[in-house]
C-alpha cells in the first residue's frame, strides 16, 4: 500500500511538471496562420463553419468545442491556447494507464515522465489546434482497446471504445491510423492466442458502432472535399530523420545537425521493440509496435501520392498522433531490460530523459510575443469612421490580421479580400477587383499583407495613388497600412473633453529585428518623446506634433537592433506619460574595459574605433574572417556612413588591385545607421570577409574605414592619406 502511494505522489508531481512545462509562455506567441485560421472559422455562423470545414482538411469536432469556450471566456491568445493545454495534460493518466497495462507501474510513470517533458507534445500543446485533442483521443482509445484483453466480454468497454474513436475521427482524420493501429493490433493478439472469438467480435462490433456514428458526417462533408494535389516527394530517409528527430527533440529543422542523437534514439526505440518481442510481451507489442509506425509510413507515401482528400507534405504535426503511445517504447524497453540488468533499464532511461530535457529550452527561446498587426489594428481603431472601408491585398495570410482586426466589433470597418477569385491581381482585372471592394466609399484603409505573392506590380497600391489621396501611412516590417481620403484630408479624433488617450504599446518584449510602435496622441502642443535604457542612456528622441483643430495619433517608432544594449527601457514623454519595456536577445551596454583589443582611432572627428576582435587570427586562403568592430561617436553624426572592410596585399591579377578580400556595409548589417546613433553609445558591428583562394604568399593588412555613399569620399584619419585604419597584418607562407 506504501509503495501505491509512492507512485500516486510521483504522478502528482510529474502531472503538475507537465502542466507547468505547458502553462509556461502559453499566451507568449503570436497567432500563426493555423491558429488564425481556426478562431476565423469559429467566428462564422455555425452552418457556415460547418459547411467550410466539411471543404477542409479537418472535421468539426475540435471547433465547436472552440466555438464554446471562446463564447465563454473570450479570444486571447492564452485563452485560445488552453484547451490544448488541458487535453496535452489529461493524456498524462491516460499514458500511464496505458502502460501500467502493459507493464510494471514505476516504468509507467516513467513513460508519463518522458511525454510531461516532451517537447514535440508541449509544443502542440500551445497550439489553438485540433493535435493535442487527437493525441489524447489515440491514446484513450489504445488504453480502450488494450484494458478490453483482459476484460472482453465486457460491452461498456466496448461502448466506450466506439464513442472515442468516433470522437477521435470527428476531430481529425489523419487518426484513422489508429484503427489501422487496432485492426493490426488484433491480428497480432489473435495470432498469439491472446484473444479469442468474443474479443473479435466485440471488436467487429465496435467498428461497426463507428462506422454508423461517423456515417452522417462523412455523407456530408463527402461530397463537399476539395480535390487535392500532391505534395513535394521526400525521400524516406528525411521522413525517417524528422520523424525520429520529433520524437527525441522535438526539433523539426537543421535535422542533420542533430543525426548523432537521432541515432541514438532510433537503436534505442528498436532495442526496446526488440525486447519486447523477445520477452513474448504480445500486449505491447500490439499496441507500441504498430501505431507508431504507420505516421512516416503513411505520409512518406501521401508525398508521392496525388489523394483528392489529403495530400499533406511531412509536417511536423502529422508525425504527432502516437507520441502519446510513442514514449512508451523507451519505458518498455527500460521495463525489459531492468529485468535483465537493472543498470541497463536505468541507463536507457537517463539517456531518454537527457535527451528530452536538453531539447526543451531551445523551445521556449522561440515563444514571444510580437506587435504584429496590434499597433495597426489600433491605428484604425483610432481614426475608423461608419461609412469607411478595408482593402486586404494578401494571399492566405489573412487570417493573422483578422484575428487582430475582429478585435474592434461592431467597429470595424467591412473588409474585402483582393484579389477576389483570381490567381493573383493584374493589370487587366485591377479596376473591377478595386471597384468591387470599394464602392462608393470615400475613404479606404488598405492593407498590404505579403502583398508580393498576389500583387507582386504593385497594382493594388498603384489603383488607389492615382484615384485617391494616401493621409496616413505606417509600415509594419513588410507590411503597410494605408489610409486613402477622397479630399485628401488628413485624419483626425474629434476634440473631447478630458485628458487625451494614454498611449499605445502592445508588447512588453523586443528584439533585434523588432520595432517599438508606440501610438502617442497629440492635441495643440507637441510632444517630445526620449527613449532611455535603465542605465540612464538616452538612446532615441523623437517628437510628436501637435493639431489645432482635434486629437492625432502619431505611430512613433523605435527600430531595435543588435547593438539596442539588452535591458529595461522606458520612453518618456513631455506631458507626463512613460511606458516601459524590455529588449532581450541583444549585446549588453558595453563598457570601454569590455571591447577585446582596443586599438583607438578618431574618424572624421565624428566617429571613434575603440577596437576589434578577429577569427581566425591568421587567416588562410578561402577563409571567412568574422571581424567585430567597436564603435562610439561623441555626438550623433551628420550622416549615415558605411563600414568598408578590405584584404589588402599584393596585386591581384584578377581585379588589377591589391585587393583580396572585401565587405561594405552600413553599420550592424545595415539595421543601425551612424546618423541614429547615441552620443556615447559603443557599438558592436560585425562584418564578414572571404580571403581570396588564390591569395599568394605574401605579406596582408586588414583594413576599415568609413565613407560617405553619397560622395564616396571616406572619413580622415589621423597619419593616413587613405582614410584607412590598419588592423592587423598577417603572413601567408607557401604551404599554408
């Protein structure tokens, strides 16, 4: 009884690690178009989001439920998200049922333990999808097939089996492998004389049950499905490599930077299926042996295969279904092999457990929440009028702005899709496509969304220069929002009593690569604005005009960088506001004690070189040197000046220079221009150069500079005709 209780509280531990691991970050990531996908289908009326998911890919079952918790308790993306986190958690007793029937308790639990830190099951369980559902429906419905072995003649069991598979099927139809799984399970028991006659016909039965079950919907959704086409062909070997790499790591890309532990993890799997068979252990065969299997076996020949109902490409999701029953191989074999040696069962679970705990931080490095299409969505909120209209030029991403877009109600402006039922938008088309999204309106919000897969002329845009006025344009990295007035009036909120809106920011989070998009709003007076890292640096300024006649919102932004010092931020405003948040991912605040080897030079009295770091510090030919350059200016330069980086030696009868080696580029790969620079501020700028090949023996110096792209002129430097610093010089000897 004491040692029952032992595995009751190691279950509760691992059933809150599980749930934990799945809570962590679960709203810290924006909708991707599946997720967008999923909340525009039950936005629809219920006919209608039946009617479009009998034309898709997937059954109904997952989006009604969504359809009713949304209803209940609203549409953000943690709320979104959490019904997959309770169904990825309540697979966990469900995985240990499975293998306590199948073997010893306490390598049951350890088989709960590998799916609580999976990060392949975690990940979709974050997801506002229908996979975590099928994941625990397959195994509900293995524990379901299997418990009945022993209890066969038992017709609620087999109730129950019916109503999951039913349920199982109805949230996704790739999960009919798993009565594949079962009917080749059966085939297995019966040949080792583990069932008899009344199984097989409880069985019979029960696939009967379904088949009656699920006989409405697909007589309806039948006729309804799309023809498909066939996906891109993969070779087995990839689907065997992403496959096994899913269930190791969770990790889906750069697979061959992961082959030694795939391999690792693959001899462990066929060690523990090996075992089993050798131990005569039927039941698990049955289950652990033939499931898991069938995903890359399917897919792997859907790729080739031109299915008019389903034709994926080997995504990671399809490769989901049997986890659940997945990570009980290892525990097995573990079970088995304890039996032989307890250290060798304790060794291959070390290894399986390593391997999943060292695969899981790199999943949450990834999950953070980004603006997005949030500072859009408000800027429209702002300034929407009744009678307005919204043009999206997109392809299928527009599920991801609609999400965001919804979020106004009754609000909103009406939206029209262009291209409408064409390929893509051209020349010929333009003026009855826009007409028929327009009307008669007077003022149009269109809103580009990767608009160079549809609409790579530019047409759309083009249409609307030249019959309207563009009064408001913001950029959302490479996606615009434009406002188009017929009078070519600028828009403003009518004045109200009180104190103006507080300002906008959407996210606490940023990094390199990201744009603050604060909205600010203005009445008569303007407004300067001071972005200041904790330290106390002042990093950007910026001002905010005001309007005499009502209230404007300004879109301020902030471009974030590598060289953006990580750290707590705040922005000031002349009127009393502040907003804080955080940049991550970035270089530190870097101190003068910090730059590797400094080597001070002033620029043009404009800009100081405090120093370098170079890789390799002899370089051979064909070689790529990573040269790291620390920059500070005193005041923010006159002008934005590019980085030049060259080899140079002897003469080089290719180019006629003695140049052999060179990379131009405005400073931090062109995301941070000298012009925006702080006072003060060292800079980290990495440049890449390639040492020529055929570089000969000889005697090579590194220089950098900066110069004018305008002019070419380069800024002066002290004792140098050239405009060049002298790094480092180095020797190539023949052999070398």
């Amino acid at each position: 009884m004491h040692r029952k209780s032992g595995h009751y509280v190691w279950l509760i531990l691992i059933f809150l690690l599980g749930f934990g691991l799945r809570l962590y970050l679960l709203g810290d990531k924006n909708v991707w178009w599946d997720e967008g996908y999923s909340v525009w289908l039950i936005r629809m009326p219920m006919a209608n989001m039946l009617e479009t998911t009998a034309y898709d890919t997937h059954p109904p079952l997952y989006f009604i439920l969504l359809r009713w918790w949304v209803s209940l308790l609203g549409d953000g993306e943690f709320v979104l998200r959490y019904p997959s986190l309770l169904v990825g958690v309540l697979t966990l007793p469900v995985v240990y049922r499975l293998g306590a029937r199948l073997f010893e308790r306490e390598w049951a639990i350890f088989g709960t333990l590998l799916l609580a830190i999976s990060r392949f099951h975690i990940w979709w369980s974050q997801e506002t999808r229908m996979y975590a559902m099928a994941v625990g429906l397959i195994t509900l419905a293995a524990y379901a097939f299997i418990r009945q072995v022993r209890t066969g003649r038992s017709w609620r069991g087999w109730v129950f089996y019916t109503l999951v598979v039913t349920a199982m099927l109805a949230s996704f139809y790739l999960s009919v492998l798993m009565m594949v799984a079962a009917g080749l399970g059966v085939l297995i028991l019966w040949a080792a004389r583990r069932v008899n006659w009344r199984y097989m016909a409880g069985f019979a039965l029960a696939n009967v049950g379904v088949f009656l079950l699920y006989l409405p919907w697909t007589l309806y959704a039948l006729p309804r499905v799309r023809s498909g086409t066939a996906a891109e062909p993969f070779t087995p070997l990839h689907v065997l490599k992403l496959y096994l790499s899913l269930l190791a790591t969770g990790i889906s890309e750069d697979l061959d930077a992961y082959l030694p532990i795939v391999i690792v993890y693959g001899l462990i799997l066929v060690v523990s299926l090996v075992a089993l068979i050798a131990r005569r252990r039927w039941e698990a065969v049955a289950v652990l042996a033939v499931g898991p299997i069938l995903p890359p076996l399917v897919i792997y020949q859907f790729t080739w295969l031109n299915w008019r109902f389903f034709s994926p490409a080997p995504a990671a999701r399809y490769f989901l279904l049997f986890v659940g029953v997945g990570v009980l191989i290892p525990a097995a074999g573990a079970a088995m092999l304890s039996r032989w040696r307890r250290w060798a069962g304790v060794m291959l679970a070390v290894c399986v457990t390593g391997i999943a705990i060292w695969a899981l931080p790199g999943y949450y490095e990834t999950r953070y929440l980004r603006d997005q299409w949030k500072s859009a969505v408000d800027i429209i909120a702002a300034y929407a009028e009744p009678d307005d209209v919204l043009v999206m030029v997109s392809a299928d991403r527009y599920p991801i702005f609609l999400y965001e877009y919804a979020r106004l109600g009754s609000d909103a402006p009406p939206n029209h899709g262009v291209p409408d039922g064409s390929p893509r938008l051209e020349a010929g088309i333009v003026d009855e496509q826009m007409l028929s999204a327009i009307g008669d309106a007077d003022r149009v919000w269109l809103v580009e969304i990767e608009a160079g897969i549809l609409d790579p002329d530019g047409l759309a845009r083009a249409w609307m220069d030249a019959h309207n006025t563009p009064v408001l344009s913001s950029q959302f990295d490479h996606n615009r929002l434009t406002l188009y007035s017929t009078d070519g009036l600028a828009p403003i909120i009518s004045q109200a009593a009180g104190e103006l809106p507080s300002p906008y920011l959407p996210v606490q989070e940023y990094r390199p690569g990201d744009t603050v998009h604060l909205g600010v709003y203005t009445s008569t007076e303007q407004i300067g604005l001071r972005m200041i890292h904790q330290s106390g640096l002042v990093l950007a300024e910026r001002l905010a005009s005001g309007q005499a006649d009502g209230i404007v919102r300004h879109d301020i932004t902030f471009p974030i960088t590598q060289a953006t010092p990580r750290g707590r931020y705040t922005i000031e405003m002349d009127n009393g506001h502040s907003v804080t948040f955080h940049v991550t991912h970035s270089d530190p605040l870097l101190r003068e004690q910090a730059v590797p080897t400094q080597q001070r030079f002033m620029l043009g009295n404009e800009v100081e070189l405090l120093g370098y770091r170079i890789s390799p510090t002899m370089p051979k030919p064909g070689d790529t040197i990573v040269l790291d350059l620390y920059w500070r200016a005193p005041g923010t330069p006159g002008r934005a000046y590019t980085v030049f980086t060259q080899i140079v030696g002897p003469m080089n009868p290719a180019t006629g220079y003695p140049l052999w080696g060179q990379h131009d580029s405005p400073p931090v790969e062109g995301t941070f221009p000298t012009n925006q620079w702080p006072a003060g501020l060292i800079v980290r700028d990495r440049h890449m150069l390639t040492l020529d090949p055929q570089a000969p023996q000889s005697s090579y110096t590194l220089i950098v500079g900066l110069y004018d792209p305008e002019t070419g002129d380069r800024l002066s430097v002290p004792d140098r005709a050239d405009g060049a610093v002298q790094l480092v010089t180095f020797e190539i000897k023949t052999g070398d």
